[in-house]
C-alpha cells in the first residue's frame, strides 16, 4: 500500500527529500494508475529521471510530464495497435494465436523500450482506470473558507478509496433552518443592544428568523468593542492535565486510597453544613415548629447532635468508661459531627459517612432490602429495574460496606443517589448488615461564583462542539458554515470543542497521511478563516486521533504557532477577564441522568414534587461533590484515571459558566448563580446541528451590592450580564 510514509522512506534511501506537494503528487499518480508498490514507483521515476532528465530531483512538472510519457502515451500506443491487429486480421491470422496473444498482459515495470517491442507482438498494456477521489469538492461549500481558490472544501484530504455521496440529502427547495434560535437566555435588553433577537416568536417555541440588518461584526468595527487591548486568559498549566502527566500507572491500592481521600474530603464538607444548621437554630429564638415538618429531623439534631467525648476521671464506674471507650473506638469526629462505620449495630439513630455503591439488580420495585415501598415513585432509566444499593465506608482500610434500606427515608422528600457519591445518611442499623436509612445529606455549602468585577468591556463569545463533520464524508460542511458565520460576525472568543477527528469513525483509516498532519491541515483551516481579533480556545476529547486515550485528557498539539490559538485540556477551568468558565468534553451530565436512582416520597398519581429537574441534579451533584466526573465506576468508553482525576478534575467552587456538551436536548440554565450550556452538536447527525453565542457584560452594581457581594452574601442574577442564545446551523 502506498502511503505518505512509504514514498518518503523510498526517496530518502536515494538520498532525495520530496516537499509535501511532490509527495502528494507522487501519492495521486499512484492512485490513478492502481500502483501499490512504492519500490516501484520509485524504480520507475529513478529510470525516467536518469533517462530524459538527467538525474534532476522530483518535482511536480516533472512528474506530470512522467505520467504522461510513461502512461498516457502508452494508451495511445494501444489504440494504434489495436487498429492495426483489426486490419491485418484477413492476412491468414489464426484464430487460436489471437485467442492465446489476447491474454498477455504486460505490467509498467518493464522498460519503456522492451514495451514497445511486445505491444508490437500484440501484447495489451491494460489501461488504467482512475478513481475518483472520497472528498469530491461540495458546490454547497461557503465561498467564505475556500482553500487556494479550488473552488472545493477546504477539509478536503487525499484518500485510498472512493467514497460514495453523503447519505443525508437536503431538499433544495426546502426552506433552511440556518440561523434558527432553540433557546434564548438572558436579559432583552442586553440582546437588543447587539440585535440577537428574532422578528418574531411563536409562544416560545423555534423563534423564526434573526434581524441581521446590523451584524455584531459590523457593530464591532464601528465601535471598536473588545478589539483594544484585547482579552486577558488566565489559566493555571499546573493544575490541569499535561504532557508531563502518566497515566495507566495507578494501582488498585492507588485507586482505593485516592476514592477514601475522596471520602474524606467530601464528607467533612457535608459534616460542616450539617454542623452549621444544627447550630444556627441555637443561635437564636426557636421559630415555632411547623406541623407539616417532619419529625425525624427535629429528633435527629436533638439526639445525634451531642458535645464530644470526655474522658472519664479514674473514680467514676467502670461499665460507663467501657461502654464510652468502644463506643468512640468505632466512631470518628468530622466538623463536629459524631460518624460510625457502616457496619456499626445500633439501634438508636447514628450517622454514617461513605461512598455509595451499586451491589446488584432486581425486576421488581419491591425488593426484599427494602430499597422502595409502595408509596415511592422511582424513575430510573429502566423503571421496572431498581438497584440494590449499598454503602461502603470512610474507612478505606476496612473494606467495611452495607446494604441500605431506602424505604423509610423522610428527608429530603426527593433524593437521588448515584454510584461513586459521598454521602451521610442517618439511620438505624440493628444487626449491622443492613442499614435503614432516615435521612440523607449529600450537599455541602458552596462556593458561589465570583463576580467578574475586573470585567470593564462587553465580550463576545461563540460555542461550538463536535461532531463538524457527517459520518458518510470528511468534508466539515457544518464547521465551514460555521467559520463563515465567524468571519462575517467575528466574536471576541471562539470556544471548539472536540473530537475533531473521532477515533470511533471508519473513515479516518482510509486518509493518505498521518492524523497529526490531517488534524494540522484543520487547525490551519480554521485559523485562516478566523481573523487575529479573535482568540480560538480548543478543548481536547479523549476520542481525538491525535489525543491520549485518558480522561482528564491532555490538550492537543501543532507544530505551527498562532498568538491567538489556546489549546486547553479536558476539563479545564479558565479565566476570561474575571469571568470563570469550565468546561468538560465528556457527556457527564448524560452518565449521571442514565446511572441515578431517584425516589419521591409521594403517593402515585399525586403531583411531581420539587427536585424532579434531572439537568438540575445532575449539576448539583458536580457541584456538591467538587469533582467534574464524580461517577464512579464510569461507563466503559470513557477510560477515566482516577489519579489524574483527583488531581486535575476537581471543582474548588462554582464557575461563572459551565460548559458540557451532551447528546441530550440542548439547554441554557441557571444553576446556583452558574449558567449551564449544552450547545449541542455542530452536525447533530440525525438532529439539526447547532451551536451557542454569548454575550457578556459587566454587571452594573451599586456600592452597598458591591460592599455586599464581596462577602458573598448577595449575588447578582447571571441574567443581568449574560445572555446566550442557541442557534442551529
């Protein structure tokens, strides 16, 4: 098989180094004529070469004249004899000799000269038949980032073998859904100023069209925004995933400290919330109780919420310190909070801190564990299948877990667990091997975003996420309209996510040249088509040809340099201008919807109860547990490390912006004080395809709301800064 590497090879044993457009060349004639040879070709061009050129190095000239000396003339030469074999045909031929000369074949390795003389004997070179190239050049492709005026896509590349037309036909006379808005965020005002409304509305459904008598790239080179002193980045490379980080080099005992420290960390924040609410009613006057509140909470505090241990003094009775001294023997102290091992046998009610677990499965919704009642409601992916959970504990030397009961559960009236969670459960456990649980707390007190004060001009900013391309061709249709848009309307930031060139596509194998080259060949493509005013952000996919198969992934690497391309890892939390923004590649928020086990404590056929926003779950729990990918184990496409996890995945507080692509429908919603995007998919395949722009600006406050907010006590509403819509490409 010819390929980049093969012709190179050849070349460079005869002391020759071809540019990349001889190689290309040399690669097409290959193609065209069915020659799978590289020794051969090379043989061939030596002899050609040595023979009419005097020894001159490849080039392109050159070696059209070759293919058309040592092929095309050739044809020719068929025609002629073929004519001639036709009118010599009544000059006593045997039929039996034309039967037996029309099977010789002759191959292009033989010499120019001793080919003559056998296609004067009748001998038929056969005659090359040209294939047509995968990547056909689209008439559909926007004049906007057409490469070296071909008139073609300019993520064309060469291919082995034909590839036939896209499956996906668009009618041409159907209207185009281009420009379309799906959802819109934000305050009116702040959109208006940049005319990202549409004209008209239906009752909040797809918004028909958007007014571009006035662009933003036109408001932006009238007005000068955002093109000054350009967009200060920060972001710390110690802290994310690198080059210099190893991975597949942890062990299980690696792994099962790491998810103990996990444990640890997590459960003293928890411990430390539970701690300030059961001391904030002490702190002031007992409100009057509410009939409607359940009793379990008011006894939990009242009997679990004891001072620490004190040592007794020699003088006071034995049984008491026994009893005192195993009991805090098998019960530790976190913020506070009195915590026993799971396995602990109680029964009064004791709180117990872990990592949850999913132990195995059954058909029915009534479990012998007990793990629903008749008066629950769950909502599973699969609602007949409901799991058997289980708790293992903070002890990680122990290897100590239980099974839980989750049928008597008071509060929260809605909870939702999720394997690999920490959380702390009260409860009774009499036996010690099966834990009924109570209540369950599992959130901590966060972290709200800071407000982006340092922020002194409106930013611009485009999202957009792999897919680009349709999985019948290479062409990046999609991604060059939306470069096109890019162009006409520059932003201030272009946010790309990948993959770029999914390793789980077919087509990728049939490219003629290596993925760092094709992936190259990209980044090229979108950096000439983007202007300098614009900073480019490129988040990495452990999915990527070009990328480690790890998550947290590293970022991507060219040999080219642009002052305003950043490559960052997956995940990553960065800084635009006092604005944080974080963003995972991985489909999280879909993993933890798809592995969560869900209950309401209400009757069936009575009202949903508040909670039941499974987005607003699934972003509580990143948040909650400080960790981009808290599940745990993680499905098996994703090949997730947990050391580098720990290290480079975690969320220290709740970012301005979250942005997580998913399969899932797409959404722009605020979630403690962060505003959570999923922009979709550029090409949605089987969907329409779209992508998200924001604007932001700096938030007007007073002095007493800035006094106010640096303390963190008040926060401005997202919605009055930021606006993003979603729009279909």
């Amino acid at each position: 098989m010819v390929s980049i590497e093969s012709i190179r090879e050849q070349f460079d044993e005869l002391g020759i180094e071809p540019s990349d457009e001889v190689v290309n060349k040399c690669i097409e004639i290959c193609i065209n004529n069915d020659i799978t040879d590289p020794v051969e070709f090379v043989e061939q061009w030596m002899a050609y070469s040595v023979s009419k050129l005097s020894g001159a190095e490849p080039t392109v000239a050159y070696l059209n004249e070759m293919e058309a000396h040592e092929y095309t003339s050739k044809a020719r030469k068929l025609t002629k004899v073929s004519s001639i074999a036709a009118t010599s045909g009544s000059i006593g031929t045997s039929p039996r000799m034309d039967s037996k000369v029309s099977k010789i074949t002759t191959y292009r390795n033989v010499d120019s000269v001793e080919q003559d003389v056998l296609e004067m004997y009748g001998c038929i070179t056969p005659k090359a038949k040209k294939t047509v190239s995968r990547l056909q050049h689209n008439v559909n492709t926007p004049n906007g980032v057409r490469g070296g005026g071909s008139g073609g896509s300019p993520f064309t590349t060469v291919t082995y073998s034909p590839l036939s037309a896209s499956s996906k036909k668009n009618d041409p006379d159907a209207p185009s859904k281009a420009g379309q808005i799906v959802y819109t965020y934000g305050s009116a005002k702040l959109l208006k100023q940049f005319n990202w409304l549409p004209t008209t509305t239906d009752e909040g459904k797809e918004p028909i069209t958007i007014d571009d008598d006035v662009s933003l790239g036109d408001r932006n080179r009238r007005t000068g925004a955002g093109r000054g002193k350009g967009i200060g980045f920060t972001i710390k490379s110690a802290q994310f995933a690198n080059d210099g980080c190893k991975y597949m080099y942890d062990s299980s005992y690696d792994r099962v400290m790491i998810l103990g420290d996990r444990i640890y960390e997590c459960g003293n924040a928890i411990c430390k919330r539970v701690a300030l609410e059961a001391v904030k009613p002490k702190s002031h006057e007992q409100p009057a109780k509410n009939n409607d509140e359940p009793d379990v909470k008011s006894n939990s505090a009242s009997a679990l919420d004891t001072p620490l241990p004190v040592k007794e003094e020699p003088g006071s009775e034995e049984t008491d310190v026994d009893i005192e001294r195993e009991e805090d023997r098998l019960s530790s102290w976190f913020e506070g909070i009195k915590v026993h091992h799971v396995d602990y046998p109680s029964s009064e009610l004791i709180r117990v801190l872990g990592r949850i677990v999913v132990e195995s499965s059954s058909t029915t919704t009534n479990s012998s564990s007990g793990t629903t009642s008749d008066k629950q409601v769950a909502s599973n992916r699969n609602p007949t299948t409901t799991s058997k959970l289980s708790i293992v504990d903070f002890d990680e030397h122990t290897l100590r877990y239980t099974r839980l009961d989750l049928s008597k559960v008071q509060v929260p009236s809605w909870w939702s667990l999720f394997p690999g969670q920490t959380v702390l459960l009260e409860g009774i456990n009499p036996r010690g091997t099966l834990f009924s649980v109570k209540q369950i707390h599992c959130e901590r007190t966060l972290a709200l975003p800071r407000v982006p004060s340092s922020l002194d001009k409106t930013l611009t900013c485009v999202i957009a996420s792999a897919p680009f391309t349709d999985r019948d061709d290479l062409l990046y249709e999609k991604l060059s309209s939306l470069l096109v848009y890019c162009s006409n309307n520059p932003p201030d930031v272009l946010i790309l996510t990948g993959p770029f060139a999914d390793a789980n596509c077919k087509l990728y194998a049939e490219v003629a040249e290596t993925f760092d080259e094709y992936f190259e060949k990209i980044i090229s493509t979108i950096m000439s088509s983007i202007g300098i005013y614009t900073e480019v952000f490129v988040v990495s996919h452990h999915d990527d040809l070009v990328s480690s198969f790890v998550y947290p992934t590293p970022p991507y690497k060219v040999a080219s340099f642009y002052k305003n391309l950043h490559f960052l890892p997956d995940p990553c939390v960065f800084n635009l201008e006092g604005v944080e923004i974080g963003i995972t590649t991985v489909d999280v928020i879909k993993h933890l919807i798809e592995s969560e086990c869900t209950v309401a404590n209400v009757t069936i056929g009575s009202a949903p109860p508040l909670g039941g926003d499974k987005i607003k779950r699934a972003y509580g729990h990143l948040f909650h547990q400080a960790s981009f990918y808290p599940l745990n184990p993680p499905p098996e496409d994703v090949p997730l490390d947990v050391d580098m996890l720990n290290e480079f995945g975690r969320l220290s507080r709740v970012p301005n912006i979250m942005i997580c692509p998913s399969a899932l429908n797409r959404y722009v919603r605020e979630i403690n004080g962060c505003v959570c995007i999923n922009p979709g998919f550029v090409d949605g395949h089987s969907a329409d395809g779209s992508y998200a722009r924001l604007i932001i600006q700096a938030p007007e406050i007073d002095e007493q709301q800035q006094r106010e907010s640096q303390s963190d006590s008040i926060q401005p509403s997202p919605a009055s800064y930021i606006a993003c819509q979603i729009v279909k490409t």
